[in-house]
C-alpha cells in the first residue's frame, strides 16, 4: 500500500511538473515495477516492453484510428453546420430553441465524431454567430455548446468506452449499446436546462426565425446521407452484423465517400485528415500504453487487493463505494483532464468494483458521465477554456457562468443512472443477454 501511494505521489508530481502524462505513468510504472522486484530493471522493462507490443499489435485497437478518421473526414465535410440547420428547424423558433438546436446538433455531431473538445470547438464556429444574430447572451450560448459538446465522451461511438474497454477488457460493443439512453438522456436534460435559463431569464435566448416548410425539407434533406452513415454502423453493430472494428472501418469509408462526393476534400485536406488522425491516434495509444504499465506496478504492489481489504474491513455496501468513486471523480475532476483522470483511477478502482459483484458495463458508463462533468466544471473545464479560446471576446469566467444548470443536470443524470441500472443496462440486455 505505502509503495502505491509513494508512486501516486511521484505521479502527481511530475504532472504538475508539466512531464507528458503518458511518460510520467510508464516511468512511474517501470521503477516502480523495479523497486517492487528488488531494482530488477530487467525484469521491469521487459514486462512493459511486452505491454507495448501487445497493445500495438492488438487487432481491436484499431477500432481508434478508424472512428477518428471518421470523425475527421466528416468534420471536413461541412456536416456541422447542416446538423444545426436541421435541428434549428425543428426547435429554432421557440425561446431558447437556437441554444437547444445547439445542444441536439452537439448530440448528432458527436456521434460520428466522438469526441468532445472536436464537437465543442466545431459547433461554436457554427451556431455561436446566429446566436449572436438573434440576441443571445454569452453566457447561454457558450454554456449550450460547452455542455453539449461533454456529449461526445458518451454517446457512441465513444473513444473514451473504447479506452475503458481496452483498460478492464470489456466488450466494447456492449459499452457502445449501455452509452445509448444515457447519451440520450443528457441531451433532454440539457434542453432541460436551457428552459430553465430562459424561464429564469427570458432576455437570455429569444426567439429564432421560423423556417418555411420547404426551408426545413431542404435542412433535413442535407443530414440525410450521415445519418445514413451512423444508422449502418451503430446498426450494424448493435444487431451483431459486424464487429466495432469492422463498422470503424465501414464508417471511415463511408465518411470519405461522403466527404468526396460533397466535394470538400481536396489532396491537401485528405493529407491534413490523415495527419491529424495519426498525431491524435499516436497520442491515444501512448497514454494508454502508459495506463497499463503504470497498472503493472499497481498490481504487482496489490494495491486492489489492499483496496478490497479496506472496504471488507468497513464493511462498506457496494452502491457507498460507488458514491465514494464518484466522489473522487468529482473532485479529481477539478484538477485533472477527463482522460487522463480515467486511465489513472480505472485500474485501481475497477477491480474493486469487480470484486463486489457490480455490473462492470454498468459502471463503466458511470465513470464516462462522471468524467464528463469535469469537461465543465472550474477550475479545468476543457470544454470551456475550448470555447473561450475561440471566442477572445468572451472570458471563461462567462462561460462557467453559464454552464452552472448543464453540470447541474448531469448531476441529476447521474444519480439517476446509480439509483436506476437498467437505464444503462436495459439495451445491451435486450441485444445480447
């Protein structure tokens, strides 16, 4: 125990010394191993070299490079702004309806994106100056795409539930289908949200322009082809037709097809996608190489096992654990980014939780919203130093602001997904179980 907390210690340490956090956890990971193993360095860099080949060969990994090819093709294809036209037309007109069309679009986009800072900064190009037009305050409209941006962590496909399945080896395909409803239900408690500022504030999201009937025909007519896209592949994967590695592989494909046929690619935007695809996808595999040799020393110093000796020894009932874990999120979520506090706290906690008989699915949506809310929250909400970076005229201070009754709502979606399981549960039961 003393030497998992001596580690965590050095950890913290070279984070806050700007180390990158992929090398600061492979080197913790590595001496630790050694000091462990009598300073047998040997023996500690060939159980890690071994973690990195078996990582890099690993078949399913690919899934990553191939969705964020996805993502980036369709980013390119100028999807974004069609998204928030049609949802615009639906919800546009009424109070508040821009921030909401906002939200949705957010939604849609971080389907086939699946990321969040991507979804936050693509959508604020697109819906923050009509917002504007309109007399929307700063506050609702930065807040809107902030918080609708946290989507894209969840609602699949996730890279982060592909990293979490990677982490606990947990079907992917069975965290795409639990991601679903959630991912639903922040976006309704998000619009939520927006109500309850317009009620509060009239003032804060007037009223947008009606659309005629052929205006919306001509919106929904130009989201036809991705929506397409995203039915095939998240279809194709919830009915068991092709695995998530294969439907990553049919939906870059189809993207490229799409992103060719709208004539928006040219020879230097595909070299720029694919340039962009690798540096993002290089810097995924080695924060999550770095994880599982950090979770090397972790296990080889039991710090699980002595993890469940305590809990044991309080005779702590599984759903108190739980509260505790999210407690932890949340303040972890104040200093960390989203990612990085997951690949750090999955391999000390998931064992625990497994040991208490909880439905790992279930728990691995559990710390995704968790993870979320720290996208928005102060004082290391990615999301909104994203925003205030692209907006220079508008401070974060406003968008935190702003994002109050968002994180509110996620709070309330995750107290609902703890008391209420089979929100999570109930999809990947009904296909697969």
């Amino acid at each position: 125990m003393m030497e998992s907390l001596i580690g965590f210690g050095v950890l913290l340490a070279l984070i806050f010394m700007r180390i990158p956090i992929a090398f600061a956890m492979a080197l913790v990971g590595i001496v630790g191993y050694a000091a462990l193993s009598d300073f047998n360095f040997t023996a500690a860099l060939s159980v890690s070299a071994r973690r990195l080949l078996d990582t890099a060969q690993d078949y399913s990994l690919s899934v990553i490079p191939l969705f964020i090819l996805m993502g980036n093709l369709v980013s390119r294809s100028g999807l974004s702004n069609e998204l928030f036209q049609a949802s615009h037309a639906l919800i546009g007109h009424r109070k508040g309806g821009m921030a909401m069309a906002a939200i949705t679009a957010c939604g849609g986009f971080s389907a086939i994106c699946g990321s969040s800072l991507a979804t936050a900064a693509t959508m604020s190009r697109v819906a923050i100056p009509p917002m504007r037009q309109f007399g929307y305050a700063d506050s609702l409209a930065t807040a809107a795409i902030a918080a609708g941006g946290t989507l894209g962590i969840l609602i699949p496909p996730s890279v982060a539930l592909i990293i979490y399945g990677v982490l606990t080896e947990q079907s992917i395909r069975d965290l795409f289908a639990a991601g679903l409803v959630p991912g639903i239900l922040g976006v309704l408690l998000y619009l939520g949200a927006v109500r309850y500022v317009v009620w509060r504030d009239p003032e804060a999201g007037p009223r947008g322009e009606a659309m005629s009937r052929t205006e919306k025909w001509r919106a929904f007519k130009g989201v036809g082809g991705i929506l397409s896209l995203f039915m095939l592949v998240m279809g194709g994967i919830y009915l068991g037709v092709f695995t998530p590695t294969e439907a990553a592989g049919i939906g870059a494909a189809g993207a490229l097809v799409i992103a060719l046929k709208r004539k928006t690619l040219t020879a230097k935007a595909l070299l720029d996608v694919l340039t962009e695809t690798a540096r993002t996808s290089t810097m995924l595999f080695c924060v999550v190489i770095g994880a599982l040799i950090l979770s090397n020393f972790i296990n080889r110093a039991g710090l699980p096992d002595h993890l469940v000796e305590l809990i044991t020894g309080f005779s702590l009932s599984p759903m108190m654990v739980v509260l505790l874990i999210i407690a932890i999120y949340l303040v972890l979520g104040a200093v960390f980014e989203s990612m990085s506090m997951m690949l750090l706290t999955v391999p000390v906690f998931f064992p625990v939780v497994q040991s208490m008989g909880l439905d790992p699915i279930w728990f691995g949506i559990i710390v995704v919203v968790a993870t979320e809310i720290s996208l928005i929250t102060p004082p290391v909400g990615m999301n909104v130093f994203v925003l205030s970076g692209m907006l220079k005229d508008v401070n974060s201070a406003t968008v935190f602001r702003g994002v109050t009754p968002f994180w509110c709502a996620d709070i309330v979606r995750l107290g609902l997904l703890i008391l209420l399981p089979a929100l999570t549960l109930w999809l990947p039961n009904l296909l697969y179980r």
